[in-house]
C-alpha cells in the first residue's frame, strides 16, 4: 500500500478560518478513540493469527498425508497376510492328506511285510521239508506213478510247485518295495510342503510385526494430528476474536461518523466553484464532477438536517458516475445511514482513512483491498442531500480535516 504523506496546512488559509475551525473540532466529540488505527491494530492480529493457522493446517495436513499412507501401506500388509494365511491354509490341508496317506501307506507296507514274511515261511518250510525228505517222497512219488508220462508229470509238478514259491515271494517283495518308495515318495513331498508352510509362517511373523510398528507410528500421529488441530482451533478463534473486534470497532466508527455528519449535507451552496487538484497524495474521487458545492467547515445548512458545520467537500456530479478511491487501502465501511446515505469508509493506514456518501449504489465490502483510482461506488442523492453529489471527506486519527490539503 502506497504511504500516504501528510502535507502542510496551506498558508493562504486565513486566521479567522482557522480559528473558526479550531473552535469547531474543540466542540465535536472524540472520536479519535476509535480509528481506523484501532481498525489496523485488529487486522494485524487477525493476520497474525491465520498465519499462524497457516502454518499450524501446512503441519496438520502434512501430519495426516503421513499417516494416510501409512493407513494405506497397514491395509496392504493386511491383504498380504490374509493372501499368505490363505496359502499356509492351504499348505496345511495338504500337509494333512499327505499324512493321511502316509499312514495308509505304512498299513499297506505293514500288511505287504507280513504276507511277504508269511510266504516267505511257507516256502522255508516247503524247502526244509524237501531237503530233509525230499530223496525219498521223491522216489516214492515216481515210483508211484502209473506210467511213464504220469511220472515225466509228477516230476514236472515238483518242479512247479518250487518255481511257484519263488515267484511269490518274489512278487511280494516287489510289492513291499513298491509301497516303501510310494512312502518315501510322501515323505519327501510332506517335508516340502512343510518347508513351504514354514517360510509362509516366517513371512506371515514378519508382516506382523511391520503392521505392528506401523499401527504403533500411526497411533503417534495421530496424537500429533490432534495437537495441531487444537492449534488450529485456537488460531481460529483467535481469528474469529479480531473479526469481532474489528466489526465491534467498525459500528463505533459508523456511529460517530453518524454523529458527526448527521447533517452533512447536500450541494447547499448558491455560489458554485470549480476546483483544479492541485497533485497532492490523494486522487479526485469523482470521475464526472470538477467544482465544488460546498467546502469543509462553517456553512448556513442546505437543507433540514444538514451540518452547518460541513466535514468534507461536496463535488457535484451525475447519478451512477463513478466513485472511486481517493488512495489504496482496505473497506472498513460499506453500508447505509439514514444522514450519510449509501456511504463508504476506506483505511489507508497510518491513521488516515476517507470517506465517500449520499452514493446511489456501493460496488465494494468490507474488508475488501481497493487500489488508488479503483470504482467503489456510484453517485447518488441519498441522505440527507439536495441533489446527485459525492461528498468527500478525510479523517486524521479519526478528526476530519480539510480534504484539499491532501488532493
């Protein structure tokens, strides 16, 4: 915002003016109590304190970005726990039909084992038996015969009787050996699967104790989140505070400017002049309106209710031309009296502040940033007033003053 210098009274104001002048601010009340500097000193504090909140939301959104993935990341190793669970699950029924099997398996090669040994047995005796009487059962057996052909037989069933022993014992030692590799066979497939389900429980416990620590990381944050987000419901009531400081501060200002122009007035004056700014800090406000109607201080009153004591200039000029902003600053008034018409009130720091009435229409709001020049308003007549005009005053520390010192 561009600093407003305040210039020197001019020196061809005459003494008798002046002291007019004196006597009539000595009169009026004190307003000075309440300024547009009490104005800034608010918005000061409110601006401290969003930017306070500012920055406490930038470390509260940062906080909960950080724990919303980890969120995230917790939900993800939970997927894969229930992904691995499922497999160990799966492993597990695995591993129970492969035991179930070796358990039959073992029955069967059991079983195998004692119809091998049995046969075995049978055969030891059939031999045993053969060697220790063989010679004779087996010439009686020839001898026995009815003929050639019927011994050439018995001979040959001897013989067969023997191969036969031999050819079962030997199938059921192939059985037996069959069912022990089909056993060894279960074995190795139930120590695998067994591997499997162990690696599958090892990265099950790991991804435990990571979803741990990360459930461990996101309950601190959530103690920091709540933390901030009390600093920023503090920030925001602090805010909220200045907000009603500055509204409380803003009716006192309406008030004594009510106060002081109750009855300022419209273009009473019968001796119209036109006036040359003379390149001062502040611009001329009226875009379609160059001479003044009536100027600051003693005046015989225009109309019912006007100020003969006059705070501001009136500058004659057409319903709906522009009004605009003598200098940069903040709205800190935009609304209706009953004396001042549709009227603003503008803040330019350093205590100075301008005001703009009797408008037909109010283009900004309050709190809104106007630059040097910028339409604010639309002439009117409203108020108290006798005809389109727009007055114009200046406020010091929240004394009016002549506005043509500083335009």
């Amino acid at each position: 915002m561009k600093k407003i210098q305040i210039p020197l009274m001019k020196k061809f104001k005459k003494t008798a003016l002046v002291i007019v002048c004196a006597v009539a601010l000595a009169a009026m009340p004190p307003v000075s109590r309440v300024s547009a500097t009490s104005i800034q000193d608010a918005k000061d504090s409110k601006n401290e304190a969003e930017g306070n909140k500012k920055e406490a939301q930038g470390v509260l959104d940062g906080l909960e970005e950080k724990q919303n993935k980890l969120i995230s990341d917790v939900e993800a190793l939970d997927k894969q726990v229930s992904d691995i669970q499922t497999q160990i699950t799966a492993k597990e029924e695995e591993e129970d039909k492969l035991n179930t099997e070796i358990d039959e398996t073992k029955k069967n090669l059991a079983a195998a084992q004692v119809e091998e040994d049995n046969q075995y047995a049978a055969m030891m005796k059939r031999i045993q038996y053969l060697y220790e009487n063989g010679e004779v059962e087996y010439i009686d057996t020839l001898m026995s015969s009815a003929s050639f052909t019927d011994m050439l037989n018995k001979s040959e069933y001897v013989e067969q009787i023997s191969s036969y022993d031999q050819k079962q014992l030997n199938a059921l030692i192939d059985t037996r050996q069959k069912i022990q590799e089909y056993e060894t066979t279960l074995e190795t497939d139930l120590k695998e699967v067994e591997s499997v389900k162990a690696d599958l429980e090892t990265q099950k416990s790991n991804l435990d104790v990571a979803i741990n620590e990360k459930n461990q990381k996101i309950a601190e944050y959530s103690q920091d989140i709540d933390a901030q987000k009390s600093l920023v419901e503090k920030y925001q009531k602090e805010m909220d505070a200045a907000d009603a400081q500055i509204a409380e501060i803003q009716r006192k200002l309406a008030e004594q400017q009510a106060a002081q122009q109750q009855s300022s007035g419209g273009s009473g004056s019968t001796t119209p002049q036109y006036y040359t700014p003379s390149g001062g800090s502040f611009m001329w406000p009226a875009t379609q309106g160059s001479r003044i109607s009536s100027y600051f201080g003693p005046r015989t009153s225009p109309t019912a209710g006007a100020s003969s004591n006059h705070k501001g200039i009136d500058i004659p000029c057409p319903t709906g031309s522009d009004v605009v902003a003598s200098a940069a600053g903040t709205v800190v008034i935009s609304q209706y009296s009953s004396s001042a018409g549709y009227y603003i009130m503008i803040d330019h720091g350093n205590g100075i502040s301008t005001v703009y009435m009797h408008n037909s229409q109010l283009v900004v709001g309050v709190g809104q940033t106007v630059e040097q020049g910028q339409v604010i308003a639309k002439a009117g007549s409203t108020g108290y007033s006798t005809g389109s005009h727009c007055h114009f005053g200046v406020m010091i520390n929240g004394t009016y003053v002549n506005p043509l010192d500083y335009l």
